[in-house]
C-alpha cells in the first residue's frame, strides 16, 4: 500500500508536467504537489523512474519541438515559445543537444528520430525485472534500411496455438555464435518477419544474426526503413513477451500511432545474457502516426 501511495503521488505530478510543458515548471513546485520536500521528491522521482525532473521535463519539451517542426509549419521560434522556452537561442542549443542536430535541419529531414514520449505507469509491477523502475519511457524513432548477415527459421509465436519460440530461438542463436565467435564489434539483432504466409499460417520468420561481415554458409535480409517504436526491456529475456503485451495493451491504444506488419527488431548488447536480471534490449516494433 505504501508503494502504491508513493507511485499515486508520482502519476499526478507527472499528469501535471503533461498538462503544462509549455508553461514555466520548477522541481519546488512540483515538490510541494507531491507532499515531499524538494529533496526526497527528487530521489523519489529518479528511482521510480531514472531520471530527473529536469532532465525529463526537457526531453519531453524537445520531442514535442521536434513533433511540430515535422508536422506545422511554425516558426521555429514559434516552436520554441509553444514548447516552453524563452528564446529561440536556448531552444536551439538544448535541441542540438538532445537530437545532434539543429531543429532546422531535424525539420528538414523529416523523420522523427530520438522523440520521448511520456512515462507511463507499468500497472503491474512484475512486468519488469526492475522493481524500483515503475514506469516505462517509449522512444520514436525511424531506421535506416539495414542488412543482416545471419540463420533464420519458422517459429510459433506467443499468440499461436502452439508456441515454440522459447525453444527454437535460443538454438538459432546458439548456431549464430558459434559462427561469430572470431567477429569483432558484433552487434547482435533478432529480426521477426510478421508479413502473413499462407505456407505458414500459425508462423513467423524469424532471423538471428549480426550487422557487417557475412560468414560462410550465412543468408542475408534487407530490412526497409520503418519508422518503430523502441519499447526498453530489462532484465531475463522472459521479459520481452511481458513488455510487448504491456505495450499492444496499455501503451498503444492511448497513443496517436497504430502498429504494422513488417519486420520487428531484437537489439541487444554484445554481452547480452538471457538469464541474467541485469540484462537490457530494446525491442522495436513498427509503427505509423494515426
């Protein structure tokens, strides 16, 4: 109960950074809304959700800039007014920042890439291995096409009749390894293939592999660009299924965007370990703006 009333507080500040982000918002305000001193609001705030107040009110600001230079045709210190700043030149410096690139060119480019959206609350804590991490921060983002030198197979995912994934996987990615072992600078991707074949109608395609040198024996895929949303996993890979199923149930339909077929993305780290807690992987699902 008590930790229940500590995320109840969380949630209603953060609703209160939703509702007025281009307003001037200050860690002692939001403090004395939470019931908190200054301090223990601060620490509270990080551990819940691991960031800090200031740093998450700016990437919020920032994302919702680069929305609009993509979407309006503002000005940009038009854009930078709306979203909270107090001038254009301090916009410009903290957009440079965050995005490695100035508004004018993210505008001219015309791809949303890095966007925050807002924390959400993981309504059930055993969804994440972290437990001190309660909420769950999705990025926007496009991807270049890409090709991947790797083994594939046919698999029944979790919403089939007879899921096989939990065994088949981890043997393609046994074989893949065995194969790189002498690759350095490896980086390691899962890609599920979810376009409908009518010679497997209960499966998926899916590719173990890793980005740059092909090795003897090894087929390759060109993935298109596709603009995805990037859903964090922590922890045993047990985890993915729980984090997707919070994202296509609680995430996605309050979101201006609906998911597409295509090709879904596993990234991991080189020294990803599947039973280990500490462990982290992005999953990145295909999206388009409603």
């Amino acid at each position: 109960m008590a930790q229940q009333n500590r995320l109840t507080r969380i949630e209603k500040v953060l609703d209160y950074i939703h509702d007025n982000l281009d307003e001037p918002i200050n860690v002692t305000n939001l403090a004395e809304r939470s019931c908190w001193s200054r301090w223990q609001f601060q620490r509270v705030f990080g551990e819940a959700t691991g960031l800090t107040v200031a740093q998450y009110i700016r990437e919020l600001r920032l994302s919702k800039a680069a929305e609009l230079l993509l979407s309006s045709t503002s000005r940009q210190v038009d854009v930078a007014m709306q979203c909270g700043f107090d001038s254009e030149i301090s916009f410009s410096r903290a957009f440079k920042q965050m995005f490695h690139c100035t508004p004018r060119s993210y505008r001219q480019r015309g791809k949303r890439q890095g966007l925050r959206t807002p924390l959400h609350y993981r309504t059930n804590n055993a969804l994440s291995a972290d437990k001190s991490k309660a909420f769950t921060q999705i990025r926007i983002e496009n991807h270049d096409s890409l090709c991947l030198y790797g083994t594939h197979d046919w698999i029944r995912g979790p919403f089939s009749s007879a899921p096989d994934f939990l065994e088949r996987v981890p043997k393609l990615w046994n074989s893949v390894e065995k194969q790189a072992a002498a690759i350095k600078d490896k980086k390691p991707i899962g890609i599920i293939d979810t376009h409908y074949d009518a010679q497997h109608p209960e499966q998926m395609c899916y590719w173990a592999g890793y980005l740059g040198e092909r090795l003897e024996g090894q087929e390759s895929i060109v993935i298109p660009a596709q603009e995805y949303a990037v859903i964090p996993v922590h922890g045993k890979v047990s985890e993915v299924e729980k984090a997707v199923g919070w994202f296509l149930h609680c995430w996605l339909p309050e979101s201006n965007y609906y998911s597409v077929s295509g090709y879904e993305l596993e990234k991991y780290d080189v020294n990803y370990d599947p039973n280990s807690t500490q462990s982290y992987m992005e999953y990145w699902l295909p999206i388009q703006p409603r």
